[in-house]
C-alpha cells in the first residue's frame, strides 16, 4: 500500500470526521454572537480564535467541513449518474448520431466553467448551496462522459466483447455487464479527484456570495470575510484556507493512491 494513499485516507478521514462531530457537537454555536470575545487570537478557550462577530472559528470549520463535502459529494454524484450513462452510449454508439450529440453537448458545457453556470443559475433561482450543488454537478457530467466513453472505446475492440456480441448480448447488455465493471477502477479515482475540485469550486463560489448563505458556515465565505482584517486578524484567512488546503491535498493523494493500487499494471511494475 502507497505512502500517498495512507497519508491521502487518514488527512480525508480527519476531515470526515470533523465534519460528522459538528452534526452532534461543536465546542460553541456557530451561529452565536458574542461581540466582546471578537477577533481572538488562538487560545485555550477559542482554539482557533474567534471572528469578527465574536463566533469560534474552530466551531464554524467544523460546520464549514459538512457544508463543502455535502455540496462536493453531491455534486459529483450527479456527474457521475449522468456522465457515465451519456459515455457508455456514446461508445457503443461510436460514430453514431448520438455520439456526435452527446459529445457536441460535452463540448457546450465545457465552454461554460462552473461560476459562470452558478452565476446563471443564481440569476435565475437565487444564490444558495443547492445551485452550487446544480452548477458544479453539471459541469461534472461532461468531465465523466468523457473518461467513461474514452476508457469504453478500448474495450469494445477486445476479445471479451466480441464473444458477448456473437453470444447474441446487445450493446446496452454489454455495457452494464463488462464495459462498465472494467472502467468502474478508473472512474473511482476521477471521481476522487473531482471530488477535491468540488470543494475548491464549492469555495470559491461562497467566496463570490453563490454558494451556502449565512449564518450556514462556508470556507470560501470566512475567507472573503476576513480579506479586510489579514493585517491585524491573519488567522481569520490561514485557518480556512489551511482547511481547504488540507482537504484537497488529501483528497488528491487518496485519489493517486487508489490509482497506484487498483491498477494492476502499476502494482506489478512496483513489485
């Protein structure tokens, strides 16, 4: 087993965990206001110090976990229940209509980033964390179609699909049963990785005031909040962006790790 994926499950296990703690516990209210304790430095009362409201920050990065990893788990939940179906069809259907549909679409989608699509969105429904759910899992689809449909268009030129097409087995069959198990390894670790840049987007969505609203805690907020006070209150912008930073490189670590181990040809080549 990697160094990456031991370092990459036990940062991403830190994280869960504290983000699991805060729906039981937390050592204050996030939400509680308490003008005289405010702009604290880290201490033993207020471990990460207190906001410009006086809220603990240790408090309100726990809470702030939740929020990112429930936008970023979602969000790549719905990439990847739209974009693995779009990419099986479109390489069993190489060259097809549909084909051309479906990735023509891809193309459409990647000419908008995800802000762009939150700022539509927001403009439309209004800001909040279930757009940036909408918008970063839309920009998601195209990122899983395209991996889904690349790794597929090896597979259907193999032995083992020839037999299951001569065996009278139609593409959709043959795509659930022996595309689809064969690829699951690969889409894993990008699912991982788009996973981390979920919580980047998530952040810098609330950074701009599209993601979660107040008083729901948010990383990317607590850094705009504090880009006027870093001169005499620093640890306002270290501590989150030390979270986000935590996060993703655990997050990306797991993911090369799991790549390392569930390729086989990786493994071999190492022992």
């Amino acid at each position: 087993m990697s160094r990456n994926l031991v370092l990459g499950a036990c940062l991403s296990s830190l994280v869960l965990l504290a983000a699991l703690v805060s729906f039981v516990w937390t050592p204050y209210n996030y939400a509680a206001l308490n003008i005289p304790d405010k702009l604290q430095s880290p201490n033993t009362q207020h471990w990460f110090g207190t906001d410009h409201f006086g809220r603990d920050i240790f408090s309100m990065i726990m809470v702030g976990a939740r929020t990112s990893i429930a936008v970023a788990l979602v969000a790549v939940g719905i990439g990847m229940a739209l974009g693995v179906p779009l990419g099986l069809a479109a390489a069993a259907r190489k060259g097809s209509w549909l084909d051309e549909v479906i990735m023509r679409g891809n193309d459409l989608v990647f000419a908008f980033p995800s802000l762009v699509i939150a700022i539509l969105i927001t403009a439309v429904f209004g800001a909040g964390a279930v757009n940036a759910i909408i918008a970063i899992g839309i920009f998601n689809i195209p990122v899983f179609a395209r991996i889904t449909r690349g790794a597929a268009l090896s597979l259907w030129e193999r032995e083992f699909i020839l037999a299951a097409r001569v065996a009278g087995k139609g593409a959709a069959r043959i795509s659930i049963e022996h595309i689809l198990p064969n690829v699951a390894n690969l889409l894993i670790v990008q699912g991982t990785i788009q996973f981390s840049l979920g919580i980047l987007a998530e952040a810098g969505l609330s950074y701009v005031g599209l993601g979660a609203q107040p008083p729901t805690p948010s990383w990317g907020r607590m850094l705009a909040d504090a880009q006027t006070m870093v001169s005499f209150a620093p640890h306002l912008a270290l501590i989150p962006g030390f979270a986000i930073i935590v996060t993703v490189l655990g997050l990306n670590l797991l993911g090369d790790g799991l790549r390392d181990w569930l390729d086989p040809r990786i493994r071999v080549a190492r022992v």
